[in-house]
C-alpha cells in the first residue's frame, strides 16, 4: 500500500508561508502529520502528492473538515515509479519557488511473511518487547521488478525519494533560508539486512529492513554534501503504530485477540506509540525545531509514556560514514543509469510515432 503527500514555505504578497512536502500523507502517520502541521500552523501550503487520487482527495477533504480555512491540494505522484517522480517535481516546481520541510514518509511492506515458531517463541519470553518494536528475525518480504526496472522496496522506500530530492534541489538549497529533508525510517531497519554489494536487496528476503537501514545512511550522506547550502536531513522512527502497513503483517482477527496485550505492554515500554498521532510525534517535533541545530546522527524516536504522554528522544544511528557515502556514491551512478534509461525510452517512443 503506498500513500504520499506534500507540504511547503513560499513568499505570497511580502509574507512567508510554509510549505511542508510530505509524502505517505493520505494515511496513517502522515494523515496524522498532517492534521498536527495544520493545527500548529494554519497559514501551511499543503499539497498532497499521492499515487491514488481518490484516497488523496478524501484525505483533504478530512483536512477542511477541521481546518476549513486551509490551503490544501493535490498532486499526483507515484514515488515507485521514477517518471512519475519526474513529472511530479516538474510540476511542483512550476507551483512553488522554495520548499522548506520534506517529509519523506511514503513506504510499503509488500506481502509481509512471519516466522510463525520465532513469534509464538518470542510472544511468550523476555524479548516480546523487542520482538514487536523491531521485528527482528521475524519478517520477511516478496520483493518484485518495476516497470523501470528497480526492486519495487528500494524504489518506494528510497530510490523514489532520493531522486525526488535531487529534482528539488534548486527549491530546497537557498541561501535565505535552512530546509529539512525527514525520512520516517523504522526500529526494523538493521544493518544485518543490508549489503553494498546488493543496495537493491535482490538477494535477500528483507527488503524493507534493508532499505530503511539504507534510508538512515543516506540522510548522513545528505548533511554531508548539502549542509553548506541550506539543505539539512533527519531520520525518525515512528514506534509500533497500528497502521494499514502494520495490520498488513498478520491477519486481522489475530491484532483483535493480541491489541490488549499490547495495550498492556505499552505501560511498561515507550516504544508501543500505537496511534497514528502518537507517531507523528517525533516528526512533528523536527517541524519545531532549527534544522541546523538537529544532530546528523541521531534518529529521532517518537515515545509514548504509560501514561499516554508523547515525546521525542535521540539515539545514535548504528551507521558508517564510509559506507554511508559509498552508498551515495552507488545512488549518483543508479540515477545516471535510470535517467539514461528514461531518455531512450522517450526516443523510442518518438520514433515509433
């Protein structure tokens, strides 16, 4: 399931007004991200890019229904799928001239299989905590081939989004103003599941683990090259929270029997953020902040206390710097690549007509 929206900070008669991208915004954390940005901020420019219009439209229509003086609208925008990338940062920048938050939050989990003897071992032990936070050893994934020829994970979940910036930058690297790139990462991204050797994770059967883990090294290569033009990059984990990705991993009547428990947990772990809103914190709390003044290796974890109270805390990311820039490295040659591949096409296509 993918969705994705975007929000951002432009200049409207003398008067600077934000503008916020975020993508994975017409549900679950992002929707909840959404409706926190607005009610801090009610002068946002929100635009939500989606792949699915009709879930977009719905999604801003929920919006006005509590912000009904809000400027919200719609862009199409398929973050696995690299042309429309393309179009869909043409066409913002044609709408906008700075983009000053870009919450990179749009991710998939396709056809999630769990190691049924790991779960019920682990449900009954002292790692049940762990177990559900991370999901380590538990989850695997059937990755598949997009029409551009990327694994489908790494396209959503990274590749999709590093070009995306990329096609931004001239909106995102000012000099009158910091800009933040967020990426919602995950507790379930390990360094165990990813390979240099294999960014697109083809070989494995952790695709999500592997590109969330190459999200957080990436956001560290970002700070390095774009820091000293404006351009500043974050991660955050959102916690377990019960989404439709979640929901996804088990069968339903099985979360029915099991959310109690979990319920139960959650008063002695901060980790178990379980809502939507509770997940967003961490998000949300970066909106707050001075991207300057954020810490390039840190990943900051939304938490919610016993007691139902929210807030955000850094935890170093178990991350390399070497290999965080042989990756960025390894993205630049991937989109030469793609970008190549997109031309020839195009030229095809001419051809033939």
């Amino acid at each position: 399931m993918y969705t994705g929206s975007i929000v951002i900070l432009y200049q409207c008669k003398g008067r600077m007004k934000k503008v916020v991208l975020v993508t994975g915004a017409n549900s679950g954390i992002g929707l909840a991200l959404c409706e926190r940005l607005l009610s801090q901020d009610a002068q946002l420019q929100l635009c939500l890019a989606c792949r699915n219009m009709q879930r977009a439209e719905a999604a801003r229509q929920a919006l006005l229904v509590s912000h009904p003086q809000a400027q919200v609208t719609l862009l199409h925008l398929d973050v696995g799928n690299m042309r429309s990338v393309l179009r869909a940062a043409e066409e913002f920048k044609q709408k906008y001239n700075r983009l000053d938050y870009l919450y990179l939050n749009a991710g998939i989990m396709p056809n999630p299989r769990v190691d049924h003897k790991a779960f019920y071992k682990g449900l009954f032990s002292s790692n049940v905590v762990r177990m559900f936070a991370t999901g380590e050893g538990l989850l695997t994934q059937e990755d598949k081939v997009t029409p551009n020829g990327l694994q489908e994970v790494f396209a959503t979940n990274l590749f999709g989004h590093f070009l995306l910036v990329r096609e931004l930058e001239s909106l995102l690297c000012q000099m009158d103003h910091n800009s933040l790139v967020t990426w919602t990462s995950s507790s379930n991204a390990q360094r165990s599941a990813f390979s240099l050797d294999d960014i697109q994770h083809q070989k494995g059967r952790e695709p999500y683990s592997s590109s969330k883990y190459a999200s957080d090294l990436l956001s560290l290569a970002l700070n390095r090259h774009y820091n000293n033009r404006g351009l500043y990059s974050s991660v955050i984990c959102p916690g377990l929270v019960m989404t439709n990705l979640t929901y996804g991993i088990l069968p339903s009547f099985f979360w029915t029997l099991i959310m109690p428990i979990m319920w139960l947990i959650r008063i002695f772990t901060n980790t178990f953020t379980l809502s939507p809103y509770n997940g967003a914190e961490a998000l949300f709390w970066l909106f707050m902040q001075k991207p300057e003044s954020l810490d390039p290796m840190a990943k900051y974890h939304s938490l919610t206390s016993g007691l139902g109270n929210n807030y955000t805390q850094p935890h170093k990311m178990d991350i390399d710097e070497n290999v965080s820039e042989a990756l960025y490295v390894k993205l630049l040659e991937l989109e030469d690549t793609v970008r190549k591949k997109l031309r020839d096409e195009d030229i095809d296509i001419k051809a033939k007509n």
